[in-house]
C-alpha cells in the first residue's frame, strides 16, 4: 500500500513538473511571438504541447502562428484540438470561424461565430465577425442588425458604427448612414474612410457641398491620396465648376501620372470649358492609359 502511494505521489509529482514546463515554454514562445521571432516561437510550442498535451493555450498561439504565415490547414486543426479538450472554448471558435472565413468557407465560419455566441451572448466580436460574414454575402440588413448588436452591447464601439453606415449605404438609406459615419467619426476623428463613405452618401442625396467638405478632412488626413483629389474634382465636374475641377484632377495626376480616370476627368472639364484642343489632348492621353469612356468621347469629339 506504501509502495502504491509512493507512486501515485511521484506520477503526480512528475505530472506537475510537465505542466509547469508546459507553461514556462508556452512564456518563452510569447517573448519569441512579441520579438517577431515567429519559427522560434512554434518550436517552444510545440515543445509546450509535448509536456502537456492538454494545454489549449498552446495550441491557440501556435494556430495563430500558423495563420499568420499562411498555413491554414494547421491553424484550423490546432483550433479544432481546442475544442476536442474543451467544446465550449470561444476563442477557439471564434479564430476557426476567421480562418474559415478567410479560407471562403464562409458556412463553416457562420457557424462556428453562431456557437461562440451562444456560449458567450455578450461576445461583441463575434457579431461583429457575423456582420462582416453577411455583408460579404450581400445581406446588408442582417449585417446591420449584428452591428447593432455589437453597439447595444459597447456604444464607443467606432468600427460598428462604420461598417453600419457601409450597410445603410448600400441599402440606399444614405440619411441613416450619414448618422452613424457621424458616430464613427466623433469617437475616431482621423478615420479617414470614415469622411470618405460619408461624402458619397452626401453626394447621393444630392449634398455635393457637404461631400466636399468631407473629402476636404479626409485630405487634412491624407494629402497624398490621388483619389480623394479625383472625387473632388468629378463633383465640381458635375456641379459645372470647370476650374476648381480642373485643379483637383491636376492634383491628382501628380501625385500619380499613370491616373487615367483623372486625365478623363480633366478632358471633360475642359469640353465643358468650350477648349476641344486642351480636352483631346488630355482624353488621349486618358486613352493611352487604359480609359475606355475617353476613347468613345475621342471618337466623337477629337475629329
């Protein structure tokens, strides 16, 4: 009987030991993971896994590794190890549900988000990775309604009230997604995109004013982005203001010279303009560069 306990007393002992190497690798891969030492940290976590196989944390990090540098196969098979030593571990079905959803398979995805719900019902990234999974299919009313979700459980949440504009949007409700870009944009000022989708949603109702006026803070943001020059001139183009049109399609061929949307653009100001030579010379050179549009018009005009 003596004998018995010694040994249950030393099997336990040693099972200790296990688990504690377990953890200090698992420690020592993070420092690997945090220094960008990534193949390091999947050697340390394998090791982790060999001295205790029922480490979940283990496998979650080493599947995040394995996801990052593309090997999908075995990040979703550490994930599924997870949740063959503990079904109810969210995390687990919450990173299987992104890699599958990354991976197109977007069915499996919906369920595992579904699960890691039902296990965690105030689990705000989950619905938000169901809204993303439902606009990607182009139900943007079910998208909507789990980024309300993810705002009645956290209202300072910037991104749900972005990706909820981008749903009102493209459901043509542009006075609903004006608000929540305005959300978006008073808990995150820089957000760029932000200034951006709500400028199109105010070109839409017929607000070119106000569109320019956002496309002017997205510009404060980023001086050296050619398209929201562009967006800027084509509303002048449309508002007749064939100058001030002009000088945003010039600034957005310097900043890239190869823009054929931008020549295009310029080419019509200056037909607008009554100046046929100025325009042909700017339509070929949109044509040159790929544009289809300033060909037809070329055809029609530069005779």
């Amino acid at each position: 009987m003596k004998k018995l306990f010694i040994l249950l007393t030393a099997l336990l002992f040693s099972s200790v030991l296990f688990a504690q190497n377990a953890v200090e690798l698992y420690v020592q891969a993070v420092q690997k993971i945090n220094s960008g030492e990534n193949k390091e940290a999947i050697a340390l976590l394998n090791k982790s896994i060999k001295a205790d196989p029922s480490f979940g944390e283990a496998y979650i990090k080493r599947a995040y590794l394995f996801y990052i540098t593309g090997n999908m196969k075995k990040a979703i098979a550490d994930y599924t190890k997870v949740l063959d030593i503990d079904s109810s571990n969210h995390e687990a079905l919450l990173n299987r549900g992104a890699v599958y959803f990354n991976t197109n398979r977007t069915s499996e995805a919906e369920n595992d988000y579904l699960l890691a719900i039902k296990i965690k019902p105030n689990y705000t990234i989950a619905y938000l990775n169901m809204g993303v999974l439902k606009e990607k299919q182009d139900q943007h009313e079910l998208a909507f309604n789990y980024y309300r979700n993810v705002l009645g459980l956290d209202p300072y949440y910037t991104l749900a009230y972005f990706n909820a504009g981008n749903c009102l949007a493209r459901l043509n409700k542009h006075d609903l997604a004006i608000d929540y870009y305005a959300m978006a944009i008073q808990l995150e000022p820089g957000m760029e995109q932000a200034y951006l989708r709500r400028s199109e949603s105010f070109q839409a109702i017929g607000k070119k004013k106000e569109a320019i006026v956002d496309l002017d803070e997205a510009l404060r943001l980023d001086t050296a982005n050619a398209e929201l020059f562009f967006r800027k001139g084509l509303i002048y183009l449309d508002l007749g203001a064939n100058t001030e049109a002009l000088e945003e399609f010039t600034k957005a061929i310097d900043i890239n010279p190869k823009y054929a949307s931008a020549f295009y653009g310029k080419g019509m100001a200056y037909i607008n303009s009554g100046k046929k030579t100025d325009a042909c010379i700017y339509l070929e050179k949109a044509a040159a560069l790929g544009s289809t549009e300033a060909k037809k018009v070329m055809a029609e005009t530069c005779k």
